[in-house]
C-alpha cells in the first residue's frame, strides 16, 4: 500500500487530530489519485471537515504522515506551505465569504491577491466563473449579505474554483441548494474533474450528489476510514456501517446519541 | 507555603507564556512587513478607518477635557494666588498626558473592539482559513495593516487632540476667566518644550500599537461563535486600555523620571 503511495495526488497515513481530550481522528488512512473525484461520506461530526482541514494545513494533526504529489507536508515551513497552498482551492461548508468585500471581489480574491492580477482582468473571469455556478453579472456587485445561503454556497463554490487549481476540496457542496440546483452543482464538479483534470476530495451526506460526483467514495466512522471503493460497490458494500448510513436507517451499528423523549 | 509559592509561580509562568505568544504574534505580522506583497489598500483603508474616522469623537473628548482642566486648575490655584499658571498647566498637561491618554482610551473602545469584533467573525466563520488558501497570508492581509494604521495614526490623532485640547482651555480661560487673551497664548507657549510634544507623540504612537496588536491578537484567537467574538472584544478593549495605562507611566518615566 505505501509504495504506490508515492503515485497518488494524496496520500494520507496514521492521521490522528484530537481537540483537548476528544480525538476526532484516529489513524486515518486514505488515497486519492490525480484527477480522481474522491468522496467522503460519514455522519455528522464524525470529523470529515477535521480531516480535509488537517490535509489542507488548517489544522495541525497532532500524528501521521500527508504527502501530496509524494512530498511529505506535515510539518512544513512557512514558505513551502504557501507555495503548496497555491495548489488548493476549497469550499469551506459554511461559505466563508468575506463580508466586507463585493460578490465578485470574492471571487477574484484569489486572483487578484494571490497571484496578482489585474482587478479588471480578475474580474472578467470572475464573472464567467459566477455564471458557470448559475448567478449572472448583476449579482456580482452584490455583498455576500446580500445573498440566500444557496446563492453564497456558489459565490464560494465559484471561489474556490477561480484560480483553477490543481485539488479542489468541497465540503458539502450541494447542502442548502434545491434538487436542480445541486445538479448543475454536480456537473460542474464532474466537469472540473473530468475537463480539467483537476482532483476532487469532496464530503457530501447527499448520496445522491456522491453516486454522481465520486470515482471512488469512502466512509469515515469513529476517526477511522471504515470503507471505501468505487461508486457503484457502495450499493453492495456488504459493511453493515455503510449499509445503514445509505439507506438511512436509524437503526443499526451506528448508534445516533440521542434519547428517545 | 510550597502549595502557595507553586501558584505564584504558576501564574508567573502563565503571565510569560501570554506574553511570549503575544510578541511572537507582533513579531511574525511585523515581518510581512519586509517581504512583498503589500496590501496598500487595505493599510489605507484602516488608516481611514482608524483615524479619519475617529476624529469626531477625539475632537470631542479633547475639547472638553482642555476646558474641564482651565476650569479645574483655575478654581484650585486662585487659593494661592497663582491663577497665571493656569495656561501653562493646560498646554502641559494635554501635550504630555491627556491627549494621548484620553486619544488612546477612546480609539481603544472604538477602533479596538471594531478589529476584535471584525477579526473575530472571521475567525469563527472560517474566513481567516478561506484567506490562506486563497494564498493570502491573513497576518499580512488583516493585521499588518491595522497595525501600522495604529501606530501611524495615533501621533496624528494625538497631535489634532493636542491643538483642540489647548483651544479647549484658551476658550474658558478668554471667555470664562477673564484671562487676556494676548497674555494666555504668550503663557501657553512659554514654557512649552519640544519633548513635552514628542512624548506624548511617542506614547501615541505605542498606544495606536497596542490597541491595533490587542484587537487584532484577541479576534484572531476568538473561538466559539458570538460568544466567543463578545468575549474577544472585551478583552480586547480593557487589555487595551490597562497597558495604555501602563505604559504611559513607562514612557513618563522614561522621559522625565530622573
Ligand atoms: N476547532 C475545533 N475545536 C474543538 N472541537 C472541534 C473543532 N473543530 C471540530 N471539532 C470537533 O470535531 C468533531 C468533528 O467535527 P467536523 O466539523 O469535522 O464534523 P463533520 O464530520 O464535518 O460533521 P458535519 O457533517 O456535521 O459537517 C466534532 O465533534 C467537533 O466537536
Ligand atoms: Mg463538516
């Protein structure tokens, strides 16, 4: 397993994060290749948005070891760090849009500050980004306050896709948006990934999204990666764990702390 | 006697690490400053906000206390006959003390609290992540600029604060006490020295640091949603104001003490 490790976009082993006496991760193991649309699934709080944060370098995992293109990041330096980033783009599941600047300042943040464009030229692609994601022209002089939660998720989406990066993380993409809206949501994603060849680590609870967007879907539970394989295994997976959780059931071996009023 | 000697220390210890963190935080937002890019107009942009925008309320506050003061010096020195000091005790007192201070405590509650409650929202809605990997560096991008917008603007500040301060006192002291007005600006400048001036612009420069460091240092390290943002201005603005306090017996002594 670790000797192709080194072919992989990214390759995550042992991965251990706890906050104060709560380990959320606990020895995380997980793959993904180049131009390979990954998806996590697993239930609330079980620390997928932890685990893309800790690959990201937002969050310090406490152990294990992240390579990305088989270069190892843990621990980095600050100026290797930035570097690295410039291969990222990500939407944070709660938009992260900045208040104090226009929708399509937002957008052409990463352009403009990041890689020092010219604001008209940002701009332009900004806006062929916002149409891309389903908002015209008249909603890029808008402030993000100004918008519906499903609208921001996109301003965000077209955000994290304007420097077209190399890894794209999404976390919960389509959450907030109507049916149609998540579909084009997903196409889009499918399009960077199979267009650009861009890879995609996405973290979704709608399985519906995940059979569309993923090559390859993996369940995180209890800080460790339960299950993973390609999109259409997860139907007959044969692990009780991912059985409940696609179905939806309430009961099974995962147990929901909640109790019964 | 150990158990207690353990908990001095204990608090010692915690009181350096604080600090320690804090220069650490200063020290690594201060360095951006030496390596390109520079985000000019976000330095503008706080520089407005910090100064322009404060002159209202310092006009205000600078004015009444320059009154206040004529008003106080004149009732207490007429009991020995030394009504005459009352310009020069205005002019030292705002110059050396009052300006800065007063300046301080004021942007402390109105631009430190702002940046905490700014910084802090950021912070708790993943804003400050979303910046790093937009490639942007968030010490360079949000506080650097407040920063030296602080430390820039303050003596600008103090030394507007000064000017309507000193008018402050002239006023009661030409149209409520009598004083000639001739005589009371020929007071005013007579034993005013240079340093007089420049320490209370050195401390205005400090106290523009330290309430730029405080509001910046305290939102960037809010957790916890609104809460922790309420939190993170508070501490904000009364760790402010206490080292304004402070320093500014620090940088007296420094000047005048002998
Ligand atoms: N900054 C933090 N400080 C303390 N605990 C945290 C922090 N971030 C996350 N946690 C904890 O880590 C656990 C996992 O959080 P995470 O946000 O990764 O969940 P998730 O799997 O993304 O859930 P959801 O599907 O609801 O988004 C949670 O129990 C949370 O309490
Ligand atoms: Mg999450």
């Amino acid at each position: 397993m670790s000797d192709c490790s080194a072919a992989s976009k990214i390759s995550v082993r042992g991965l251990r994060k706890s906050f104060g006496r709560k380990r959320v991760l606990n020895g995380v193991d997980i793959d993904c290749d180049s131009a390979e649309s990954l998806v996590i699934i697993g239930g609330s709080g079980t620390g997928k948005s932890v685990l893309v944060k800790c690959i990201v370098g937002l969050l310090r995992p406490e152990a294990g070891s992240i390579r990305i293109d088989g270069v190892e990041t843990v621990g980095l330096g600050r100026g290797a760090r930035e570097r690295l980033v410039q291969k990222f783009g990500m939407l944070f599941q709660g938009s992260a849009l900045f208040d104090s600047l226009r929708v399509w300042e937002n957008v052409a943040f990463g352009l403009i500050q990041g890689r020092a464009m010219e604001r008209q030229a940002a701009k332009e692609i900004a806006l062929a980004k916002l149409e891309a994601v389903g908002l015209g022209p008249e909603v890029g002089n808008l402030w993000p306050a100004e918008l519906s939660g499903g609208m921001q998720k996109r301003v965000a989406l077209a955000r994290a896709i304007a420097t077209e990066p190399e890894i794209l993380f999404f976390d919960e993409p389509t959450t907030g948006l109507d049916p149609i809206m998540a579909d084009v949501i997903n196409e889009l994603i499918v399009k960077c990934v199979r267009e650009a060849g861009t890879t995609a680590v996405s973290i979704t609870h709608d399985l519906v999204s995940a059979r569309k967007i993923a090559d390859r879907i993996a369940m995180l539970h209890q800080g460790r990666i339960i299950w993973q394989g390609p999109t259409p295994d997860v139907d007959h997976s044969d692990n009780p764990y991912v059985e409940q959780f696609i179905h939806g059931r309430a009961e099974g071996p995962i147990k929901m702390e909640v109790r019964a009023m | 006697m150990v158990r207690f000697l353990a908990a001095i220390g204990a608090v010692f210890l915690g009181f350096l690490a604080a600090t320690g963190r804090l220069a650490m935080f200063a020290g690594l937002a201060l360095a951006t400053a030496f390596t390109p890019p520079y985000y000019l107009r976000a330095i503008l942009r706080e520089m407005i906000n910090v100064g322009y925008f404060s002159l209202p309320v310092v006009g205000l506050t600078a004015i009444f206390t320059g009154m206040v003061l004529a008003l106080q010096s004149y009732t207490g020195f007429s009991r020995f006959a030394a009504e005459g000091a009352v310009a020069t005790v205005v002019v030292l007192s705002v110059t050396r003390e009052l300006g800065p201070v007063i300046t301080g405590l004021m942007v402390a509650g109105r631009v430190g609290a702002a940046m905490a409650a700014e910084i802090g929202t950021m912070r708790v809605t993943d804003q400050i992540d979303a910046l790093t990997t937009l490639s942007t560096d968030p010490l360079r991008y949000l506080v650097l600029p407040r920063l030296l917008a602080g430390l820039i603007t303050l003596p600008m500040l103090v030394l507007v604060a000064d000017i309507i301060g000193v008018f402050g006192g002239y006023l009661v002291g030409v149209y409520r006490l009598g004083f000639n007005p001739e005589a009371y600006l020929n007071r005013t400048h007579q034993y005013l020295e240079t340093n007089d001036v420049v320490s209370g612009l050195v401390k205005a420069a400090v106290f523009g640091f330290i309430v730029a460091l405080m509001g910046c240092y305290h939102g960037y390290h809010s957790r916890g949603g609104a809460q922790g943002v309420g939190q993170a201005t508070t501490y904000a603005v009364v760790s402010a104001s206490v080292l304004i306090l402070v320093f500014n017996y620090l940088i007296t002594a420094a000047f005048f003490g002998r």
